[in-house]
C-alpha cells in the first residue's frame, strides 16, 4: 500500500539568514538537513554581503 506524504505544514522549516525568508525540508536534503543553513543557492552565493549589515 503506498504511503501517504507529510504535509507541508508538518515538515521541519528553517530561517534563512541571508534573505530571512522560511523554507521547508526538501527530500534532497534529507540526509544533511542539520548542515542545511541557506534556502538557496542565490543566499548561499551572497552571505557575505548579509554579514557585513
């Protein structure tokens, strides 16, 4: 029988410093999830700029 998905409410969310949006749990990064700081790889390319504010 196949399973039904979480939610998307019920899944696991995080702060991105850069822009300071949300973002979700994603199943790509379910095996590094603690190591997951950015929501993007936009945010990820600009985190110096954030940190000079």
């Amino acid at each position: 029988m196949k399973q039904n998905k979480p939610k998307k409410q019920d899944l696991p969310q995080k702060i991105c410093p850069v822009c300071g949006r949300p973002f979700t749990w994603r199943k790509k990064w379910e095996k590094v999830w603690e190591d997951v700081i950015y929501c993007s790889d936009r945010c990820r390319r600009h985190k110096r700029d954030s940190l000079k504010d």
